[in-house]
C-alpha cells in the first residue's frame, strides 16, 4: 500500500490535475532556450514554500512569500534570464505583473499566483516579451518536461522526477547547477502532488524533504537572491487529508524527500565545471545537526574539492573541514574510508592516526563519477548525508565571463 514507485521520466505534470506549457520569448537575447513557462492546477490547492535566507531577496521572492502566505496557490509562473533581483521599486513592479498576467491568462485571482525568476542579477525584465509570451503558452498534461526546460540558465540538462505511492503521486522540476549552497531549498523547484493533504502538515513536510536534500547539496558555497521551493497539492487522486496521524503521512514524507534527493542529486551532477558527484556521509554524530554540518562542510570545503578534482586522497583536508564545521569531533573516536569503485572501503584515518595505504589504490577510487567517503565520529547515533560536486577551471573560467 504504501510502497514508493519512482518515475524517472515523471514530471510536474504527472500528478492529476496538473498541466503546464512554455514559449521563447528572448528575455536574454543572447540565447534560444525556453524562457517563460506556466503550470496550472484544475482544482484549488493547498500550497507552501520555502525560499532563500539571503537577505537579498527577489523581487518574485518577496511576493510569493505574500502570495502563499494563506497557504493556498494554484498556479506558477516563471522565466529564465533575468533573476529580478535588486533591481529597484520597479522589479517588484514588474514581479506584480507577471502574477497579475498569469491569473488573468488563467482566470484565477493573482494571488494565487507564484512567481520565480532566475539568471541574471541587477537587470530589469523584458516585460513586454514576458507578457506577450504568458499569452501565448499552450498547457498540456505533456508540457512538464517544457517548463523544466524553460527555467534552466547554466544548466546543460532538465531536471525532473516523479514518484507514485498508495494512489497519489508526487511529480517535481528543478533547476540550479551554480550559486549553490541552499539555506532552504534550491534556485528554482517545483513540486505538485494529487494527494489531498492539510495545508499545516504539507508545510511541514516539505521542509523535512528540504533539510534532507536541497539544504545537503554543494557546488560553490553560494546562497542564491533567487532560491524557492514551492509545493502544490490538489487533492485530486481523492481520499481524506493526509495529515499527522493520516496511516500515510510518513509515506507522503518519505515519496516527497525522495523526489527532492532526486532532484538535488540531478543538480550537483550537472554543477557548473564538474566532473565528480562527491558524497559524504557522516555517521555517529551527537546530534542530527552536527551530522549535517559536517557533512555539509565536507562537501562545501574548497580543499576538498580541489583534491577530488586532481584525483588526490589528501585525507587531511577532509579531517580539517569535519574541525571546522562547528560539531562534536574527537580525533581520537574518528575513522574516514574511501569508496572503491568495487563497493569496498578503504581506511585512511583511524583513531587519531592515518593508516598505510596503497596510492595507486586509493587514486583509483576517484575514476568513478561519484566519489565517496564515509567519517565515523564515534559520538552517537545522528546520520546524514550530503552530496557536492569538484571544482574545476572550467567552472572558475564560466563564471568569470557569465555576464559578459
């Protein structure tokens, strides 16, 4: 009953209910990509989200906080190339507009309207193209796959995922491969579900979904203006509201922290420059926050990185990012392994002291795709796991000419 089936080629559309569509506008007119997109929802729907503790916050940031904070929304609007970010009175004009568009083009109130953007910061909006394209998008129960294209910048692949449990499913786009270090989500996300869930209960479990996934994710240290992470649930597939002691509120967590680690483990495999997924996992930990810091500092050192990008088992960068990650760690109770490509282990540091290894052994465990290491701190039970990509010159050479 409560087994989750995941749908690789899923979509935010997946779900019941949901539709979706996008067009080519040229926000940038130095590109050709989808850059305007709308999903829909055929029925009401409760809704939350989490968005950026940058304290420099985008204008569509600042009036989805307003539109969701009764907890209702039916519909999301979004574009690629320009964030709206710290452009003046006029941005959040502008961010206005674009609600006031979609809701017209749909026939709902513009409140319910969520509004995202993305790319680049300090500039205005094309709004003449923006609202020319609002009209023109055609929705379709096919159009997810669109709208995940339409929110990508330096993105080189869509991203998108679905998962189906007890009747209802849950279908998820995200977007986001540089200014990457969440403190709530991720640079864009849209998630939708079918499962009729109390509004109280959806906000919660979307933020234990975030904590598990987007906020375990690194590429370069950066919290965006932009980040949101934004849920709908129609309640279509039918059936009472799930809520905290619904016989499948933990399945509902489960399927959607799914679906977010899916989506966050699809942007750091497509981080700006990479060529490694790293994954750290931190086990014995004194507390779940300590799991998660070390973890995260792990992943986000710029040694560490570095050394996974030059094939390098400097184990001491790994031991001097767990120190400084602000956790209970004792050297002493310590062990770091190293994944081998045959899903065996290799010590490098035990109990306050590093152990005899073979170097050609140990660069050959950084041949695969996903690089691995696993810290015992020896200090309790917390766990947690978080994934980052290496650092390359071909990130520092994108990012040095973005916008010129």
């Amino acid at each position: 009953m409560n087994e989750i089936e995941v749908i690789p080629d899923g979509t935010v559309t997946t779900p019941r209910g949901f539709v979706a569509g996008a067009v080519q506008v040229g926000v940038r007119t130095d590109w050709d990509k989808l850059d305007v997109a709308l999903l829909y929802s055929e029925a009401p729907c409760a809704a939350a989200g989490v968005c950026t503790s940058n304290q420099l916050k985008a204008a569509p940031v600042l009036i989805t906080q307003k539109h969701l904070a009764d907890g209702r929304a039916r519909a999301v609007v979004g574009n690629a190339g320009c964030a709206n970010a710290a452009p003046g009175q006029q941005g959040l004009d502008n961010a206005v507009q674009m609600a006031q568009l979609a809701g017209r083009r749909l026939g709902i109130d513009a409140h319910e309207v969520v509004v995202a953007s993305t790319g680049v910061i300090g500039v205005q909006l094309p709004m003449d193209r923006i609202a020319r394209g609002i009209g023109q998008i055609t929705l379709s129960p096919d159009g997810g796959v669109d709208l995940a294209r339409a929110i990508m910048t330096t993105d080189t692949r869509k991203k998108h995922v679905a998962a189906r449990c007890g009747g209802w499913s849950i279908g998820g786009a995200v977007k986001g491969v540089g200014m990457i270090h969440p403190n709530m989500a991720t640079m864009l996300c849209f998630l939708t579900t079918d499962a009729a869930v109390a509004q109280p209960f959806l906000a919660s479990a979307l933020k234990q979904a975030v904590d598990a996934s987007f906020n375990m994710i690194d590429v370069d240290s950066d919290t965006s203006t932009n980040d949101t992470a934004v849920i709908l649930a129609n309640g279509l597939a039918g059936g009472g509201a799930i809520d905290g002691g619904h016989p499948q509120a933990a399945a509902f967590v489960s399927a959607l922290t799914l679906v977010c680690t899916h989506l966050a483990q699809l942007m750091v495999g497509d981080a700006e420059g990479g060529t490694k997924v790293i994954e750290a996992r931190v086990e014995g930990a004194a507390s779940e926050a300590d799991a998660r810091n070390v973890a995260r500092g792990i992943v986000a050192s710029l040694g560490v990185k570095t050394a996974v990008y030059g094939h390098d088992p400097n184990w001491g960068r790994i031991l001097a990012a767990v120190g400084n990650a602000g956790a209970g760690f004792e050297p002493e109770k310590t062990a770091l392994y190293l994944g081998s490509p045959d899903g065996k282990e290799l010590c490098l540091y035990r109990q306050g002291a590093p152990l005899p290894y073979d170097a050609g052994e140990a660069k050959a465990c950084f041949t695969p795709r996903e690089v691995r290491f696993r810290l015992t701190l020896g200090l309790g039970d917390a766990v947690a796991t978080a994934w980052g990509s290496d650092l390359t010159e071909a990130y520092v050479r994108l990012n040095s000419e973005y916008t010129t």
